[in-house]
C-alpha cells in the first residue's frame, strides 16, 4: 500500500454556493455556484484516488491499514465551505438519539452523530444556538410588529421550545405577514435578518433565526457545534470537518420539509453561548483547534522553514490551501500546491512537512486512535 495517497476530491454545487472561490482555489473554470468541497470518505461522493478508484473502496477493501483497527469507516469529513447565500437552519441528533433513530427507521441516514467545526478562513457570519431569550425578545418587541410581538410574548412565557413550536407550525396564510414585518423593520441589530426576509419571504425561519446567536467570526477563528444545537452558516468561506454523517433535520430557511415533531425531540432549546475554539500550539509545531469530540480533530499547519513532524499522522487528510508544501513518509513524498490534499493512512508511521505554504490536517484526536 503507497504511504500517501494523492486524492481527487468532489465539488458539491448547491445553489448557496459561490461562483468563485472554489474554481480560484483549485485553479478550474466556474460552472455555476460551487458550495462545498469535500476530501474524505463519505458514500455520496467520496474522493477518488490516481488509479481510478475511491478512498471509500480502498478503505472498504482494506480497512484496518487504512483507518486503523476496529475500525470499518473514515471517521471525519473535512470540507471548504464557500457560502454566498445562507444555509437552511438545522440540528444533527446526538449518539443516543442517532443510534435509535436509525434502528427504528425514523428517516436517519446513519448511526452517527454529527458534531462540526467551522474554521473561517474570511469573515463568516453565522447563527449557532439559542441566545438569551430576554434580549431575542426585546429584538422582537422592537419592530412593533404585532405579529412579532406575540412571538416575543410566547418567548417570554415559555422560553425558545415554546417559540420554535409556535413558528415551526403558523398558519400558512399569515406568514408572509409575519416575515414581512422582520422586512420592515428599522433596528440596526436586525439588519442581517432583513437580508433574510429579502430571500425567505414566507419562512418563519427567519424570525427563528432571530431567538438564536448570531456570531461573526475573523479570519482564523473557530465555531463547534455540538449535536442537538440549532445553527446555520450565513456567509463567508471556511474550512469545516465533522463526522461522517448524513443525519440532519431542518428547522426553516429552506423549501424542504421540516419534521416539527422529530425537530422538537432532537433539539436542545437551552440558552448558550457560541462555543468558540482556542487554538493551541502543539509541539511539534501544528496549531491544534481541540473540539469536544472523538470524531475528528483538525490542525492547522505552517512551517515557513522549520518542518513539521507529525509522528502519528494516520488516518489523516491533508490540504494545503496557500504556497506550496513537501509532505514526505518513508519513501514516499508528495508536492502540493494550491488546492492539492493528499489522504495518509493509519499505518506508514511519521510524516514530515516541509516549505513555505499553508495546510489544514484532518485526523483523530490522540485518545481516538486505534
């Protein structure tokens, strides 16, 4: 089995995508909205190795040496994300809830749950959990829309579960008018949710959206979602990893069905505060971005003249996304530029990257491994 193995890797073209940033990074002509990357294992579109098969196969073929022992899959996923129009709202369940849902055949992909991590790689906007229901409240009563005020009131009363219930089930009829007073409405906090009302003019998503979080995030930090938090991704470009799942339920700003009940018993409405990642410098020189999951641990790489060892890299992925990069292990060696990634099995031990560039590993988190 080759030590590294050069990877091929799917573009996802969902309509919120960019038309740029994905072409710009792989250096091809734009066709049409590009929204995701993806570099993994994943069954809809795994990504394809030079001799013309997938990293799904060889890990199916051979998965021990691949992803290590007791395992049977690729654990994580690791994407770019180029998000021009927002994403629907939406919630993955837990290991309990997937587990169950799955056996019982509720509509679950998988076994999996679905934690994630967004690293913003621009300025990235995004909604993630509930906020204080007093200060979403106050938003609401500040449009002095009636509708909006009678949404506050149930906030008030019943806390976020109760708001969401109300939302996720207004008549049809009326709610162009709710969201049209969001439109209307002049407060400088709410300008985002505006833009939303401009594109979502009948989905009481938009006025979900404003009971929750809303976070801005520079260049270089980092947002996790635990499962069972209600998010979305509003703009900007990022790279992600989650679990290997393909479990979600949506809540709103979308035209697919929302499932109210399944909704209500997979998501947790308790008021927090986005969980945003300190990154730490690890020893050998890579910047760990430490999630609270066992699924996936991502870093990120620099070495700008001093190497970097990685002494237990497997099951890895490696992009390098600015300069160019000299993955070597044992006697195998890679050259990556600009938009290249390279996937490095559980077994070929160290690996050293040298050059002047910029790159982002996906792997397991120390504890994970086989």
């Amino acid at each position: 089995m080759s030590e590294l193995l050069r990877l091929d890797n799917p573009i996802r073209a969902y309509d919120w995508g960019s038309h740029t940033v994905l072409a710009e990074l792989l250096g091809r002509p734009a066709t049409g909205p590009q929204a995701e990357l993806w570099i993994g294992a994943h069954p809809t579109a795994p990504s394809r190795l030079p001799d013309g098969s997938s990293l799904l196969d060889r890990i199916t073929g051979a998965p021990e040496p691949m992803v290590g022992p007791g395992q049977d899959r690729l654990p994580f996923l690791l994407k770019v994300l180029a998000v021009e129009r927002p994403l629907s709202l939406q919630v993955h369940p837990d290991a309990d809830q997937a587990r169950d849902g799955y056996a019982e055949g509720r509509g679950y992909q998988d076994a999996w749950p679905k934690p994630e991590l967004i690293y913003a790689l621009t300025r990235f906007e995004a909604l993630c959990g509930f906020a204080d229901p007093e200060r979403s409240a106050s938003l609401l009563a500040s449009t002095r829309g009636e509708r909006l005020r009678r949404v506050a009131d149930v906030l008030t009363a019943g806390g976020p579960r109760a708001a969401v219930t109300a939302l996720t089930t207004w008549p049809e009829d009326d709610r162009h008018a709710l969201v049209a007073e969001v439109g209307a409405s002049t407060s400088l906090d709410l300008a985002w949710s505006r833009r939303l009302a401009e594109q979502h003019p009948t989905d009481p998503g938009v006025v979900i959206a404003i009971l929750m979080n809303h976070v801005i995030l520079s260049p270089g930090q980092a947002l996790f979602a635990r499962p069972r938090t209600l998010h979305a991704y509003l703009r900007g470009t990022g790279v992600e990893i989650m679990a290997n799942s393909d479990n979600v339920l949506r809540g709103g700003l979308t035209t697919k069905h929302v499932d109210v009940a399944e909704l209500q018993a997979v998501t947790d409405f308790t008021p927090s505060r986005p969980e945003l990642v300190t990154p730490v410098l690890l020893p050998n020189g890579e910047t760990s971005l430490p999630a609270p999951t066992s699924h996936f641990h991502l870093t990120r790489l620099q070495p700008s003249g001093a190497p970097v060892e990685i002494p237990d890299p497997g099951p890895s992925a490696l992009l390098c996304l600015d300069g160019e990069l000299t993955l070597t292990r044992g006697a195998a060696t890679e050259h990556l530029r600009r938009g290249d990634s390279v996937f490095l099995p559980y077994a070929g031990g160290r690996a050293t990257v040298t050059g002047d560039g910029l790159a982002f590993r996906a792997s397991l988190p120390p504890l994970a491994r086989g």
